[in-house]
C-alpha cells in the first residue's frame, strides 16, 4: 500500500504559497501572505478594495514578482523562475481576467486559438478551429458565436468568450476574476451554475476571486479572507462565521451577506443545519 501524500504534495495542494511580500514602492499590498489551495476545490478569494486579490492571482500565475516568499505549483516554483522559462505547468492553466480581455481584432473562436497556437504551434488549422468549437459550446454560448468579434457580444457572452479561452488547453486549475462583475442576477447565477457544472465534470480545481456573496454561498467549498495584508481565515461560510474578526463579520453579517444566506435558505449564520452540513461534508471530502 502507497504511503499517503505529504501534508505540502502537489497531490493534495496544487497551489502553496509561503511567506508572500508584494509591494509597489512603499506600498506594501501582501506582508508574509501564506495559502494552500486543496486539489479539487472551488476556493473564493474575497476582501476589501486594495487587498491585493488580483494581485495575489497573477502572483500565482508568473504576472506579479513578489519581493519575498515562495508560490509553488503542482509542486514547482513560480516565483523562482524566469517569464520565458519552461517549467511545465504553464500549460495546465486557465484564466479568466476581469472582463474577459479578448483581442478586440480576433474573433472568439481566434481568440480561443490564442493559447492552443502557443503551446501547440504543430497543430493544424482545422483541428485548431474544431477545438476552439468545442470550447465555445462548452462554455455555453451558441456555435454562432465562434465567428462573432468581442464588440458583437453581450457582457455575459464576453465573460463565456473568456471561459472559452481559458478552457483551450484542458486545465486542471481555472482562475477566475471577478467572473460576474457587472451580470444580471439571472446571467450571475446560470455562470455560478455553469462553473460548479465544469468543476464536478472535468475535475477541476478553480481559484475564484469574487465579490459575489450569492456565488460564494451557490458554489465555494471554502473562502479565503484577505485583510491585514494577508489571508486572516480559510474555510467555509459556517467555519468562518464562527470567527470573531470585525471584517469577517460586517461582511457575511452585513445586509447584503444576509439576503445572499436567505436566499439559498437560511437566515444568517443561523442557516439550515443540513445546508451547512452539505458544505463541510463537501470541503472535508476535498481535504
């Protein structure tokens, strides 16, 4: 019998970060910053303005250099290795920035391409335009889609245009930024349900910044709080409800934090015990 994985293995962990410091000049936005990301796991990253979520998300993915600390992915380091080095993860990612950030001059089916053509230059034309296909559907907009320009969407189908994008090479993590910024409550809830669907289908672990109570509430098997220049708390909405920091609190206890838990059935943090059930059964089994 195999030993069990360690407690820090890529196994278990696909994202750790240790002892994290970002700043710009004086400015110091992460001050020893530590997480771990659970394989298989819908995280939300949540915070006030200026906590450095976006930051922290393109520090994960090579954008950002830190000052101090470590990021490691799947078990290799990011932080310690150069923009154009080959470390052989870059590729089993996918990211949704805010707004979707699509090449203006492509359509979506090129912009999807955009990635394949990187890390794939071998690959035909028509297999390329078959897969961005496939991603376009996948993602939940119609086919005609595909032949659209960014200016030809809706907001919503901006956002699955991305998804579409980030999508293209088969990831096994999916960042998410902020992906229902500026939705309807309608179109805000069929991505939460299309991102759960995706997750539970290809298996995938996704890193979701949000500001969205109703998506942490509908979809994250854990939140991770990012106040005091570092993350103050990781686990889910009851474990997080039972802490006594003041932001933590305001923020799940506020108004807005109590319409999203009775909207999805309870009242605050004295929501239905088998919801809360439902979600540490499902975060323990991802432990």
């Amino acid at each position: 019998m195999p030993p069990p994985p360690r407690e820090d293995a890529p196994e278990r962990y696909p994202i750790v970060i240790t002892g994290l410091v970002n700043q710009f000049g004086e400015q110091r936005v992460h001050d020893n910053l530590e997480l771990k990301v659970r394989r298989g796991e819908i995280l939300g990253v949540v915070g006030g303005s200026g906590t450095g979520k976006s930051v922290l998300m393109r520090t994960i993915i090579g954008l950002q250099q830190p000052a101090e600390g470590n990021v490691e992915v799947f078990g290799r380091s990011i932080t310690q290795a150069e923009p154009d080095e080959q470390i052989g993860v870059r590729d089993r990612w996918g990211v949704l920035f805010q707004g979707g950030a699509l090449f203006s001059t492509l359509t979506v089916g090129e912009n999807v391409q955009v990635p394949l053509k990187q890390f794939y230059p071998e690959i035909d034309k028509q297999l390329l335009a078959e897969i961005a296909r496939y991603k376009v559907l996948l993602s939940g907009l119609p086919e005609e889609a595909v032949n659209k320009f960014p200016a030809e969407l809706s907001g919503g189908m901006k956002k699955r245009a991305g998804l579409a994008r980030a999508l293209a090479l088969d990831p096994e993590l999916l960042f998410l930024d902020e992906p229902t910024a500026g939705l309807d409550p309608i179109g805000a809830a069929r991505f939460d349900q299309l991102t759960r669907e995706l997750q539970e289908t290809l298996g995938l672990t996704v890193f979701l910044i949000t500001h969205d109570l109703d998506t942490l509430y509908a979809i994250c098997d854990r939140v991770a709080v990012l106040a005091d220049k570092k993350v103050i708390a990781v686990g889910t909405i009851p474990e997080l409800l039972e802490t006594e920091h003041p932001w933590i609190q305001e923020y799940f206890n506020g108004p807005r934090g109590r319409a999203a838990a009775d909207q999805k059935g309870g009242k605050g943090p004295s929501r239905s015990r088998s919801q809360f059930k439902a979600m540490d059964k499902r975060a323990k089994r991802r432990a």
